[in-house]
C-alpha cells in the first residue's frame, strides 16, 4: 500500500488530502499539523488515515507533501536530510515561493532523495482543514519545478494527483517566483494596502464602512488572508517583489500625472489598456 505524508493539515494539506484519498482509497495518509484540531478533524472525516509525528510519517512514506508555511517548508527540508527516508522516497511542497525552497533542496538532492519543489495556484484568504476542498485545484495551475534527475518524481506526484484535473505546469523556480510575483504577491500587497489606505478615510466619515462598493470588497477580497503566511511569502520573494514594486509604482505615478495635468486622454489609455489586458485573462 503506498503511504503518503502530509505535513501542515491547514487549507491546502487537507484539500491534497481530500482529493487523494477520493481519487484511491487504497493510499494510506498520514498527517502531521501542531494544530490537532486540523488533524482531529480530518481523522473524523476519513480523509488521513493517522496522525504521527514529522518523524516517524515521513519516514514510513513513499510521497511526502510539505504543506505548512514557506518557512515551515525551509525547516522541514532541512529536518528531512537528516532523517532516514525510504530510499525511493519522493518528496514535494506547496510554498507559494519556490527559488529559496529549491536552494534550501540541494540537502536532499545531494543525498539522492528526489525532491519536485511544487505549488497549486489555488487557494483563498481562509486557512485550516475545515476550508480545504476536494475540488480546490480543479482547473488552477500546478506547478512542478523538477530537476533534471527528477522525471519519476514528476510523473509520481502527477498520478497520485490525476483527480485534481489540474493543469500542470512545468517551469523554473526563478520563472515560477516570476510569475507569482505579478499574479499572487503584488495583488496581495495592492490589496491590503488599499484597505489600509482606504479605511483611514471611510473611518473619518459618517457611513458605516460595510456599505462600501462592491469593488471594494472584489479588490480586498484577500486582504482577510494569514498574516503569518504573507509574511513568509514576501521574506522569501523579497527581490522580486522589490523590483515589481518599482514598476508598480511607475504606473501609478503615470496616472497621478494625467490626473494632476487633467489629461483626459492619457487617463483613457490607462484605463483601456487595463481593460484589454484584463479581458484577455477572462478565465470564467
Ligand atoms: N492559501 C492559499 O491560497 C495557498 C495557495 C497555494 C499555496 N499556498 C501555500 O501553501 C502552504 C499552506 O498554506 P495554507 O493556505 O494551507 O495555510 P493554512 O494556515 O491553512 O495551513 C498551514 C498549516 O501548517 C501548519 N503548520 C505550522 N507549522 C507547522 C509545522 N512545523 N509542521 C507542520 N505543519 C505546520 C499550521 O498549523 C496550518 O494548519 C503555504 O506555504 C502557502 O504559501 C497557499
Ligand atoms: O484566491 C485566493 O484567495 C488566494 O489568495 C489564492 C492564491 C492567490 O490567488 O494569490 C494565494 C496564494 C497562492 O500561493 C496561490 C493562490
């Protein structure tokens, strides 16, 4: 019987959890999370077969999942080298960065343990086993960052996975830290810092806050995201978002201008230019 273990039981732990065990009832899951509620409960829903200690699961596992947060996954790599893994053991995560965790992988790799750095695009501000989902990564992208040694990890993770109809990806970490960049952290920072922002006016009014737009309530959606989470995102993104930052603000301030100058028609290519792009990304 394969084993496989899940370390960190929170959102995205538990939907791997959910959607494995729905896809092969025959793989055992162990699970590992400080928080026994998220495991407690996941025991009661028959979706991990047991709770162990990090050790002793990931040890007795033939697939091991590193689902706590991106600094969680940087410890655990570390822990996991000095442990005595099954020989063919094939080791993955979901931190949401993935050039530091690969560096961090070189212990594994140099000790021949096939480590597929990984990370569903897919998820929401909620955390916990509660709000994970059988049905979380349907559609989303997956990404694999493999090594060149690393194929039979690859094609392993896939079919443990082939019930999340997810739509692999296959890029570098650099690439991949790239991406996420623009199309996770930044909306993520542009989000909270419009609620911050934003409250500190609506505050000085007399409106109750709640009757704010709804695009204000689309745009902050994810400010109610873990601050823990976010934190270690952008410690470990950090160059990258810098630089996104910088290019951020270019177009902000390009805006400002035309408002400053009354360019009518200035602001109108800025907003047309956004529209085209963002109708070009219309996924639903
Ligand atoms: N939230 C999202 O939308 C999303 C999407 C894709 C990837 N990710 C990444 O997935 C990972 C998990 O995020 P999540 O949304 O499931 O968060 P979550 O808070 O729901 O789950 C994280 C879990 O890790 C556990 N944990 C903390 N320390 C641990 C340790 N030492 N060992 C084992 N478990 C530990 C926590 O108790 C928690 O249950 C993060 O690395 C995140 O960057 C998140
Ligand atoms: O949809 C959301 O609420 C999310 O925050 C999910 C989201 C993102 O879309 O940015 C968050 C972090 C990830 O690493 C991947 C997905």
């Amino acid at each position: 019987m394969e084993s496989v273990f899940i370390s960190g039981l929170g959102m995205i732990g538990s939907s791997l959890a959910r959607n494995i065990k729905q896809g092969n009832q025959q793989v055992k899951i162990l699970g590992y999370d400080p928080e026994l509620v998220n495991g407690e409960f996941l025991i009661s829903e028959h979706d991990v077969d047991q709770l162990t200690s990090f050790a002793s699961g990931a040890e007795s596992a033939d697939v091991i999942f590193l689902c706590g947060p991106v600094d969680v996954i940087k410890q655990q790599i570390t822990e996991l080298a000095t442990l005595n893994l099954k020989k063919d053991v094939v080791v993955t995560d979901v931190g949401s960065t993935k050039q530091e965790i690969m560096s961090v992988a070189h212990q594994l790799r140099d000790k021949q343990i096939t480590f597929v750095g990984g990370h569903p695009m897919a998820g929401s501000h909620l955390t916990g086993a509660r709000s994970g989902r059988s049905d979380l990564f349907v559609g989303a992208a997956y990404f694999l960052i493999p090594t060149s040694a690393d194929n039979a990890g690859v094609v392993r993770i896939q079919r443990l996975l082939s019930n999340a109809n997810v739509n692999w990806q296959l890029v570098t970490a650099k690439e991949h830290d790239s991406f996420v960049g623009a199309g996770s952290h930044l909306p993520h920072i542009i989000a909270s810092t419009l609620a911050l922002s934003a409250l500190k006016t609506i505050d000085n009014t007399t409106v109750d806050a709640k009757l704010v737009a709804g695009g204000f309530c689309d745009t902050t959606r994810i400010a109610a995201a873990d601050p823990d989470m976010w934190t270690a995102i952008m410690d470990s993104n950090r160059e990258i978002i810098l630089e996104q930052l910088n290019q951020f603000n270019d177009e902000l301030k390009k805006l400002k201008t035309a408002i400053e100058q009354k360019n009518k028609a200035q602001i109108h290519d800025f907003f047309s230019d956004a529209q085209k792009i963002r109708k070009t990304i219309d996924r639903r």
